[in-house]
C-alpha cells in the first residue's frame, strides 16, 4: 500500500508542477500581450487568445487578472521573445521559444542544458529552416459536422481539419493564423486553446536509450522558467 501510495502522490506532485508551469507561462503571454497592445481583450486579439488559453487549462480568472493588473501597472518587467536553436545528441535539431527578463540568463542556462547532454547551442538559422510554422486551433466538437466546417473555414486558411471523439482541430499557415483566429470568433466558436507550432519537416529515428537521452534533456529545458516552448524533429 505504501510504495502505490507513493507512486499515486509523485504522480499528483507531476500534475502539480506541469500545471504550474503552464499557468506561468500563459501568465507571460499575458502579460506580453497587455505591453503590446492594452488590456482591453475587445481591442487587443493577442490578449483574447492568451485569456481564452487561460480558459482552456483551467487558469482561475484571479490569476488572469492578476497578470493583466500588473502588466498595466508596470511591477512586471518587460519580456523580451527570443528564439534559440541548437543539437541534442543524435543530430536531433531543437528550437526552442523564450520569453525572459534577462536573455544573458537565459542562454548561460541553455548552454549548459546543451553542454551538459553533450549537445551543441546553435546559431540563429542553424536549424529553423528544418521546421514549418503552423497555426493549431482546437475547440469542442459539439454538434460541428467537419466536412462542412472545412469546407466553410477553407477560404479562411484551414490545410487541415481533425477530429477526435471529443474535438476538432484546425491547422492553418502561420500567414493565416490571426484571419482564422477572427474567422472563429465571428462565427461564435469559443476556441480551447490557439498555438503557433513548429513543425519538423523531416524526423530523427532512434532507439529507445537514444530517445530516453534526448528526452531527458528536452526536459530540463522544458523546466527552465524563461522557455515557452520546445519543439524537435526526434520521431
């Protein structure tokens, strides 16, 4: 009973933290936003999809607002977006998105992450060409026929139209991606969540130890307070 309950409560903990990450990170987005374009969601669609973000991972609307107030008020200090790129072992490429304080913490950070895995921190454009960027809108199913939902969302640049047995999930072109952001809204679909992916154009297979090293250090970047996001061309 001890070492189940043990495994129950390191699992809880996991859920805990990756929660708690989520939440910090979509607070950035918030605040970012705010900083570029006000904190009126009515005017500013970046801070509309960052609230409804919010929404969709179960962020309490105290912690939204919260972000906003001091984002306005000016306590939190800018953000600056920063892409880096780089090598895990094996050649898998990895790019990763940052939104920090202060960019001299943050790379002296990659690159031990890198260094440490026996990986290498790239120059910029070393590896984003081997990714496509793609927006990624996901919504509740509902009573939404897809075939008729991407016929009529085709002209507002859906590639692709998915569905499983509780959500549809539209891709677009990064070029589309703010027109079918308002495509949805005039049509009164409450989106989940909105993203912007990079896609792999081509993968990296490994064996299962070679995943489980690479993966150990996507990890300890996923965890540092300044990423956003991590993306890799590992299959």
């Amino acid at each position: 009973m001890g070492r189940i309950f043990e495994k129950r409560k390191h699992k809880m903990f996991a859920r805990y933290l990756k929660m708690a990450r989520m939440f910090t990170r979509i607070g950035k987005e918030i605040s970012i936003a705010v900083k570029q374009g006000g904190p009126n969601p009515d005017g500013n669609p970046r801070l509309r999809q960052a609230i409804q973000n919010a929404k969709g991972v179960n962020m309490p609307k105290e912690r939204v607002d919260n972000a906003i107030k001091r984002a306005v008020s000016k306590e939190q200090r800018d953000f600056e977006e920063l892409v880096y790129e780089g090598f895990a072992p094996y050649g898998v490429a990895v790019l990763i998105e940052a939104a920090t304080d202060n960019p001299t913490r943050t790379v002296a950070n990659l690159r031990v992450y890198f260094n440490r895995a026996n990986g290498a921190l790239g120059t910029q454009g070393s590896v984003a060409f081997m990714f496509e960027r793609k927006g990624l809108f996901k919504f509740e199913k509902g009573n939404h026929n897809v075939e008729d939902l991407e016929l009529d969302l085709i002209d507002y640049g859906a590639n692709e139209v998915l569905e499983d047995d509780s959500f549809i999930y539209i891709y677009t072109g990064f070029e589309d991606f703010g027109k079918m952001a308002k495509a949805l809204e005039d049509k009164g679909i409450e989106v989940i969540s909105a993203e912007l992916l990079r896609e792999a154009l081509n993968t990296v297979s490994l064996t299962d130890e070679q995943e489980q090293e690479v993966q150990a250090m996507l990890d300890k970047i996923e965890d540092d307070e300044d990423v956003q996001n991590v993306f890799h061309n590992m299959a």
